[in-house]
C-alpha cells in the first residue's frame, strides 16, 4: 500500500532552499518514500521516546531528511537539513530536537537500527504526538522567517 508524504510547514521552508541537485535527490527519495515506505530510509535514530521513532535519510554528503510516521501509510517530513558536527547552531540533529521537546541523548552507545520493525517491517509510528512536532515546526518556521 503507498504511502502518503507530508511535510511540516519548517520542512517545506527548508526544501524551497535545497539546489537544483539536491531537490532532485529530494524527489526521488519523496518518490522512493511512497513507494516503499519505512524501507526507503537509511535508519532510524536511537535514544528515549520519541527520538527512537523517527527516521533518517542521507540525501548527499551532509544532508539529512528526518521523517515521522504518523501511521504506517502516513509519513511526514519533519527536517531537510544539513549534519554539520562542527556546527551545532545549524545542525539538523539540534533543530530536531527542538522539534521533539527532549534534550539530545548522549552520544556514547548510539546505534542506528533499520528505520523498519526487523520482525514484522512496520514502521516506528509516532501518532498523535507528531501534532506537537507539527506545531512546533510551525512555530520554529515563522521565528526562522524573522530571524
């Protein structure tokens, strides 16, 4: 069954600024995300709820698309950004956090398990709290605009 994209008003904010090479790997991942999926993404990110239910995908050299599902065929865009390391002002990772409401969980012992259920293949669902996320990004994307 496909599945339907979304993405939150920050995301649409961000994907307007990608290049011209990088709005055509977005594409295609977009396409690749209705097709197939939670199987179309690099790995899901680990840590306490609800950071262990959204998922990354490494579009070309440091940029990231960070997605949600809100139902297994209803993903949302939550990020389009770069990882800078170096950065942590303009770090996707940062920002996402924001995003969650949760402090960013220690480095040490991270892992990045398949975005996908490894017994059954569904996809890590976060429900309705993707609202608050949502509403959040609405909000981070309007202090972005004036900032």
């Amino acid at each position: 069954m496909p599945t339907e994209v979304l993405a939150t008003p920050r995301a649409d904010q961000q994907i307007a600024a990608l290049s011209r090479r990088e709005s055509t790997l977005f594409n295609a991942f977009v396409d690749d995300l209705a097709a197939r999926g939670c199987a179309a993404l690099s790995y899901r990110l680990s840590g306490p709820v609800p950071v262990d239910h959204v998922c990354v995908k490494h579009l070309r050299g440091e940029q990231r698309v960070v997605v949600g599902f809100e139902s297994p065929q209803r993903a949302w865009i939550l990020l389009v950004g770069p990882h800078h390391d170096d950065d942590q002002e303009f770090n996707i990772y940062t920002e996402l956090y924001r995003l969650l409401g949760v402090e960013p969980p220690a480095a040490a012992g991270r892992t990045k398990p398949p975005c996908c259920d490894v017994e059954d293949q569904a996809a890590p669902v976060l429900g309705p709290q993707l609202d608050d996320v949502i509403a959040r990004a609405q909000q981070l994307r309007r202090s972005r605009r004036r900032g």
